[in-house]
C-alpha cells in the first residue's frame, strides 16, 4: 500500500491524500477525509515518517542532551538524570513527538548531530555559561536549558532556588540542635548548581552562628554511590566530631550512610543525614532518607511548555524560572533538642 493506491482507492489525487496524513484538513471536505481516513485505517498504513518530516521540514525528533559522561558511564549512574529524562519523555511523548537522548563528555560535542538529525529542539542539562554561548552561536534551534547558571545570556532556564535548598539544608540541621555540621560535594568549578547550594549552606551557618569552615568541614565526591561510600568513611576519620552530614544528591547520601556504617556508625543515632532530591529512592533506605525535595514532573512541563511555545514560533523567549523547595522529613537525622 502506497500513497497512490490510497488515492485511487478513493478516487482523489495523491495531493489530497498527502493533505490528510499531514493535517492540512481546511484543504479537503469532511466527506473525503473520512474517505481516505477509513482506506488507510483498513490497510494499516504507515507513513514515511523520514519522508514526511523531509517534506514539512520537520522531524519531530526533541533532542535530550545530558552533559559530562565519560565513554564508560551512563546516565543511570545519577538516579536524578534518570527521573529527569523520564519527565522529559513523557511531556514530549503526550506531543507526538520522539527523543533522541545523548549523553556526551562536553555538551558542545552534540552539535554537528543535532544539525545532521535536523531535530526540532533541544533541551540541556546542567551547561556551564561559556559552552552556552558557544552553543547558541553555533546551531539555530528552539532549545531549553535546565539547571544552568548563565547570567547575561538570553536562554531560557528552569531550574531549582539552588541557594535556597543549600540554605534549608543547613537551617534544618541547625533546627534540631546540630551544631557540627559537615558538607559533601562535588568539585565546584565554575557558576553553577553546586556553588549556589553550598554559598547558601555556608551562609545559614554564619547567620545562626555556627561554625562551619569550606577549608574544613566540606569533603568532596563525585556524584556516585561507590566514590560517596569512601567519603563517608573519610568523615569518620576526620575524627571532628560531626553530628550531622548534608550532601548534595540523594545518590551521594545513600553511599555516604554506607560508608558510615562500614565504620560502626549508627544514622540517625550517630550521625544524622539529609539528602538533596527526593528521589523516589529515599523511601526504600533504612532508615529513609530526609531530603530537599524538587518537583521533577514540574522541571519537565515548564521545560516542555517553553520549548513548543518557541517551536510554535516564539522565538525571542528569554527567562529564568527556579521552582521553590522544601525539606521532605523522613527518619535519617535525629533531633538534638529533645535532649535540652
């Protein structure tokens, strides 16, 4: 079955058909749509979709791109890419559109395929301010950025209050009596993510007076499970006396409560532990995990919305949306006060 079966199936032209499988239906009578519409529906048809995105310049391919994979990781290393993505598929999916996902070393590496697949958009994850300005000046489509920091450039961002989630982190873990408190984190290495929530625990901590040193009491560890088990354990050994750890992802606090407890030490009894996330994950620990909460599916739809919105033809959007946070209260830090 072919387009000019269907058409002499139904006795119109092969113009009028191709009007009806591309939703040109102002061009074609009621009584002729529902025509060829039974005639492809019995045949079970199915369109070139590479031939008719070729035709209307449109290939109804989103692109999703997830930055800063070496060659041998993936993106379920970090749960958060994961749930993201999933956000993201299903927005694009109840558009009738497809994902193209690629996780890459540079973001700046997706270029040249972008433009080869002639996709119809782009969102970023997580892209520092100069490999923005470069991505900008080098391919011309709708795109969307999430979780970037980029003053001055005229994108459109969603993200998270980063600052205020490093904040709340920290005023939690003061509110039930902790005073020593200890940070991991990734490298900072630029604006971003990381250094917004870290200024902001810093910041919490001096407001309330409590001492907290970034020389000291902050530890370092890539965002995995088996490089946060090690941090855990350096925290022990750092023998200063911490009664609570905040981290900056959930994934690094399930491995941080590993390591801690590969050297005997109890959360919340011992040590107390707050996440950074939500993720689902949290309720499946032992003990479940307290942790900033984000709203993936609203990350997804805001991203969504403002990437169509500019697909459709706006263009010239420029804005910076940050989705409040809250701390969701599990079991894994213990509350001090209840001894004075």
């Amino acid at each position: 079955m072919n387009l000019k079966t269907i058409a002499e199936l139904a006795g119109v032209s092969t113009a009028t058909v191709s009007n009806v499988l591309n939703g040109n239906f102002h061009k074609v009578s009621e009584e002729t749509r529902a025509k060829v519409e039974k005639i492809i529906k019995d045949s079970n048809y199915k369109p070139n979709v590479i031939a008719r995105s070729l035709a209307k310049k449109e290939s109804h391919l989103i692109g999703v791109v997830v930055p800063y994979l070496s060659k041998d990781e993936d993106f379920f290393a970090n749960p958060y890419n994961a749930h993201i993505i999933a956000a993201l598929e299903r927005f694009v999916r109840r558009h009738d559109y497809y994902v193209m996902l690629r996780c890459v070393g540079d973001p700046r590496e997706i270029i040249p395929l972008l433009s080869s697949w002639n996709v119809d958009g782009a969102f970023f994850l997580g892209v520092y301010r100069d490999e923005v300005r470069e991505i900008r000046e080098r391919i011309d489509i709708p795109m969307v950025f999430i979780d970037t920091y980029a003053p001055g450039e005229p994108i459109v961002n969603i993200g998270i209050e980063d600052y205020r989630g490093g904040y709340l982190s920290a005023k939690y873990l003061i509110g039930k009596g902790h005073k020593k408190l200890a940070l991991v984190t990734p490298e900072i290495t630029g604006e971003g993510v990381i250094k917004e929530r870290q200024q902001g625990f810093a910041d919490a901590c001096a407001e309330s007076n409590v001492d907290f040193s970034i020389s000291k009491d902050v530890f370092h560890s890539v965002s995995t499970y088996r490089n946060a088990v090690e941090v855990g354990q350096d925290i022990v050994f750092a023998n200063r006396g911490y009664t609570a750890v905040a981290t900056m992802s959930d994934i690094v606090a399930f491995g941080v409560i590993e390591g801690l407890h590969q050297c005997g030490i109890r959360v919340p009894y011992d040590i107390s532990v707050v996440g950074f996330d939500n993720l689902p994950d949290c309720d499946f620990m032992s003990p479940k995990l307290t942790s900033v909460a984000q709203d993936f599916e609203w990350k997804a739809e805001k991203a969504g919305e403002y990437l169509f919105r500019m697909i459709g033809g706006e263009k010239d959007l420029v804005l910076d949306e940050r989705q409040p946070i809250r701390v969701m209260e599990r079991q894994s830090v213990r509350n001090l006060s209840d001894k004075l």
